[in-house]
C-alpha cells in the first residue's frame, strides 16, 4: 500500500461503473462523492447510497475497496448519506449516455413541487422515448426493472423502455 | 438517547415489518407489474429500516448489531403500527387462511405512506443528523409509495363493482387501524422532548387532507371510526405479528453465526 494523490485515487476509480448501468461511472451518477485527506492523513473516499434498499450498493462498495486494492492504494471508504443523492447531479453528458443506452434520462426534480403540500399529483413533464425521440409517451408502471427506474412506452415507435426516475 | 433508539426502533420496526408483508407478493403479483412494484416498495422499505437499525445499533454501542434488532427480537418487543403486521385480507383469526386481496395491500400501503410523507418530511430537521440525512431519503421513497398507491386506490375504487366493493371493504376494515397514529406512546413523546421525533398529532390535518381527497376521487366512502385504538407501538400486538416474525426470523435464528 503506498500514499497515493488524490488526483491519482480519482484517477483509479474513474472506470469504475454502475454494476447495473455500466455505461456511466460512479462519479457521473454522483454516487462518489469526494476523495479527502482524512484526519490521520489517509485517504478517505466518499460514497453516497442510492435508493435505501438499492441492492447495487453493497457491489459498488465492493468494487470500490476492490479497485483501490488492486492498485495498492491505501484508504478508507465512508458511506454518507446527506445530503442525500440526487439524479439532478447526473450531468448532461451522462444524461447522453444514459439514451444512447435506451435508458431514458431523468427530469431535473421539482423542489417547490413539495409532496407534503400537493393533493392531485402534479402533471408530469413529457418523457421523450430515447429510441426515437417522441414525447408520444405513457407510463407503463412506476417501478421497472431496478429501483430507479419506471417502465414507459413509446406509442409512436412501439418500444417498451426505462425511465431513470428523478429522485 | 435512549429515547432516541426508541424512536428509531418505532420507525425502523413500522418499515421493516411493512417490508416483509408487501414481499408477500414477490412472485404472485396480480399482473408482473405490479409483482415488480412491490417488491420494490419493500427494497425501499427493508433499505430504509436497515439504516435506522444501523442508527440505533450505533447509538446503543455495545456492540449490537442490525441483524441481531430485526431477527432476534420478539413480537412483544416491536414498536410498529398494528395496521401494518395485518394480511393480506379482512379480518381473520391469525391461524386462518385466505386469499390475499390487492385491495388490502394498496390501501394499507396509501394510508401509510400518506402518513410517512409527513413524517419524513417534519423529520429532515431532527436533531440527530444521522436521522435527518435518513428522512431526506425516505422521503423520495415515500413519495413514490404514495403515488403508487393512490393511482392504485383509484383505479380500483372508481373502477368495476367488483374492484370498488373490495376496496370499499378494505378501507372499512383498515381505516379504524390508523387511530394508532394519532395517540402519542411515550417513545415518541420522549423523542419529541428531545428535539429527535416529530408530534404524529400535529400531522393529522395534513394526513387526512390526503386521505379525504383520494378517497373522493375514487368514489370510495370515509366510515366512521371509534372504538379500540390498536397498541403496537408500545408493543400489544395483534396475533398476526408472530407469524410473520416466524417467518422473517427463522432463517436467522437456525443459522445465528451466519453471513453473506
């Protein structure tokens, strides 16, 4: 184990991917959250949980400790949960590459929107179908294939596809 | 602190055990939807109960465990909602079988959920931070729980005869439940004293605004509720909870030293 950078802790856990969307890194989801120097002057890497009961999670640590392992790297992994993960981190690059993966992206979420004072659920924004682009859309259900995301269909072009829900 | 943990074991024993009975469905859903969505809703539930047992285990620091708070304690010992330990199906002694009714399944889970949006809400500010950065999650959680069976609630009340008598039926037979809600165990009021938990009552108006209005939309009818006030949260439990704790427990106690 040697005392690495922070650049260079970044730069190992650059690949690293969602075990469930491998096409976007863990940094793009913001789910790695930061790299410090701790107290005791070791490296800390942050990561934040997804959904509480997201079975990914306990993957991406592992692979996390297993990357920072492999390349001799000598650090501590910490879970933090506030402020809690939000898809409005996802940057538009990985916005891209979520549709080029026929995932659909999510919506920036609606903070005035509050759950608390709404009554009728608000109407939702269109979700455009990300094989042919049309807003021609409808909602399968609310919960798809993983937590994150709902089941949607195009009614132009006929495909069944993921939305990557806002949360 | 010790009213802390309390707290904390209230909320984590009302998820975790909410959790296990909509996974009850996982592989006989009504359509592979709806199978789909409820065990999602118990992944958030179980995640979000496994967070809170974390905090207390934490709290408690004398080296218990997450695992030892949700299987190696008894029914007496659980702190959850009386409505929410309740099958799948109207009133029956424990020991009975029935068919599981969705209609019950989607109006426990609206009552519910239109109460924890509240909850989550209020507890963002608790005084424990841990707690805190727990509810902003649940919250979003919460949130789609709610949409989910509201939509359901609807569709099934101002849908055929024969959707709208069952959910009619289960909202007669659960609503009188929620009067749990609103009485104030001395968990929670220790909690609210210290800044931690939030006081259920002043959460009541908003909570059936929410009910009051889907309930119209789906053309179903608010009964009258007085008589018994369920007693889980201070650990009276109905005669369902044991089963179900039977179940969710066995596996854990067999095989006590075990991991994965």
């Amino acid at each position: 184990m040697t005392t690495a950078t922070l650049e260079q802790v970044w730069v190992a856990l650059e690949g690293l991917t969602d075990p469930e969307i491998p096409v976007v890194t863990l940094r793009e989801l913001g789910i790695l959250r930061d790299v410090r120097s701790g107290p005791d002057g070791l490296v800390e890497v942050v990561i934040t949980p997804t959904y509480s009961g997201c079975p990914a999670m306990g993957q991406i640590e592992d692979d996390v400790r297993a990357t920072l392992e492999n390349a001799g790297i000598a650090a501590r992994v910490i879970t933090q949960l506030s402020p809690a993960w939000t898809t409005d981190w996802m940057n538009e690059a990985a916005r891209e590459k979520l549709r080029a993966y026929g995932i659909a992206p999510p919506h920036q979420t609606k903070p005035d929107v509050s759950v608390v004072r709404f009554m009728r659920r608000p109407a939702a924004d269109p979700v455009a179908c990300p094989q042919c682009g049309s807003t021609h859309t409808v909602v399968t259900s609310q919960f798809g294939s993983t937590a994150c995301k709902a089941l949607y269909k195009c009614l132009d072009c006929q495909e069944p596809f993921d939305y990557f829900k806002p949360y | 602190m010790s009213a802390t943990i309390d707290y904390l074991l209230h909320l984590a024993d009302n998820a975790v055990v909410l959790g296990q009975r909509d996974a009850e469905w996982c592989g006989h859903g009504p359509i592979l939807e709806e199978d789909l969505a409820l065990a999602n809703v118990s992944l958030d539930l179980i995640g979000q109960a496994r967070l809170l047992y974390q905090r207390a285990a934490e709290l408690k620091g004398d080296g218990t465990t997450e695992d030892q708070l949700a299987y190696f304690r008894d029914s007496q010992a659980f702190r959850n909602y009386t409505l929410l330990e309740l099958p799948h199906h109207g009133a029956l002694v424990g020991y009975a079988v029935a068919d599981r009714d969705y209609a019950a399944t989607i109006v426990r889970n609206f009552l519910y959920s239109a109460l924890m949006v509240h909850v989550w809400d209020a507890l963002q500010t608790s005084a424990d931070s841990t707690l805190a950065g727990i509810a902003a999650k649940s919250l979003k959680e919460a949130t789609y729980h709610l949409h989910h069976s509201r939509d359901w609630l609807v569709r099934m009340g101002d849908g055929t005869d024969e959707s709208h008598a069952r959910a009619q039926a289960a909202v007669n037979h659960l609503l009188p439940y929620t009067e749990e809600f609103w009485t104030v165990s001395p968990a929670e009021a220790a909690a609210v004293e210290a800044g931690v938990g939030v006081d259920v009552r002043s959460l009541r108006g908003a909570w059936d605004a929410l009910v009051n209005d889907a309930l119209a939309e789906a053309t179903l009818t608010r009964p009258q509720v007085r008589g018994y006030v369920p007693q889980g949260k201070v650990g009276l439990h109905s005669e369902h909870l044991g089963f179900l704790l039977a179940e969710m427990q066995s596996l854990a106690r067999a095989h006590p030293d075990g991991c994965w």
